[in-house]
C-alpha cells in the first residue's frame, strides 16, 4: 500500500510540475519589487530583501521531500559558481504541495547542510498557494508574472531592479542552458 501511494505522488509530482498555477497579473505588483519585502530567514533572524539591490535573484520554492530535491545540488553549484558576481539563490521552504517539508527551520537547515552544503540563504517556511495563508513575496511574484508554482522547486528570475525576468518550473534543472542563459544576460545587465 505504501508503495501505491509513493507511486501515485511521483505521478502527480511529475504531471504537477509541468504546469504553473496561472494568476491574474496586477498593476500592484508590477510597481513593487523584490526588494521592498522583509522575510524571515530560517534561523528565525530578520532578513530585509533590500540587501539583493543590485544582485541577481533566483527565487526557488524548495521541499526536503521531493523527487526534485536532489536540485539542492544544482542550485548550490550555481550560487557558488555566480555569488562573486552578484547572483544569489534564495531559497524558500513550501509544505504546500504533498506534505514535502514537514520539518522544522531547524532541520530543514541541518538537511540542506548534510545532504548538499547549502550555503545560499534559506527563508522561513511560506505557503505559495493562492489563498488566505499565501505569503505576501508569492502573492507578489503571482500577481507580477501570471504563474504560481505548480509544484515544489519551481523558480523565479529576478533582475538587479528587483523585477521579475520570467518564470520556470519543476522542470527547468538548475543547469539547464535556458535557466543559465537567462542569468547570464540578467547579470550582464547594467
């Protein structure tokens, strides 16, 4: 029986992640930026977005759980390779989709550390779900480009100004020409 169900949650997993959830786009959104949120990072301290002016964002919802999980690693090899040159990847932990990161701050950060020496922040757990419990960074990033993650490890490419470039799901492994192509021409950018 439990074999069924992890079968079934790699089938919905693998049909989820080529789609994005679409959303209205909004005036609102457009006129905000990355940098005008303050989150919370995963060790409980304060963390004012505003310190990535200037930098290259990569925005990925992230679950300990997941088939896609093992893109810790990508992504951890991209910051490192990009961070002296003003690209950081900021990751933020999601339950939202299959129950995938039940864990606490605590052991999300020991998990990401074990496993694939995550150095890249980490935020607090956030609901990207559409909905009264969405955090304010994805009812932004929705409403500024049309698509909420469909699933877990979806990302969003955020320009120096702080606007969203584009969109990539599940789907897009962190090396993939696409995604690095895009950083590339976002750091290029004056």
């Amino acid at each position: 029986m439990k074999s069924l169900l992890v079968a079934a949650l790699a089938a919905l997993a693998t049909t989820s992640c080529m789609f994005e959830t679409k959303v209205e786009t909004t005036s609102a959104a457009a006129s905000a930026s990355l940098h005008q949120f303050k989150a919370v990072a995963l060790d409980g301290a304060p963390t004012d977005l505003a310190q990535y002016k200037g930098k290259v964002v990569l925005v990925v919802n992230t679950a300990s759980e997941c088939g896609y999980t093992r893109q810790y690693k990508g992504l951890q090899e991209l910051h490192a390779a990009l961070e002296s040159r003003g690209f950081t990847v900021l990751g933020v932990p999601c339950n939202d989709f299959g129950g995938q990161e039940p864990g606490s701050g605590k052991d999300i950060a020991a998990f990401c550390q074990a496993n694939y020496g995550v150095t890249f922040p980490l935020l607090e757990k956030q609901s990207v779900k559409e909905g009264a419990q969405q955090s304010p960074l994805f009812k932004w990033l929705g409403g500024a480009t049309g698509k909420l993650p469909g699933w877990n490890f979806c990302k969003y490419l955020v320009g120096k100004d702080g606007q969203p470039i584009a969109f990539y799901t599940s789907n897009t492994a962190p090396d993939s020409d696409e995604l690095k192509q895009a950083i590339e021409a976002a750091l290029a950018k004056p």
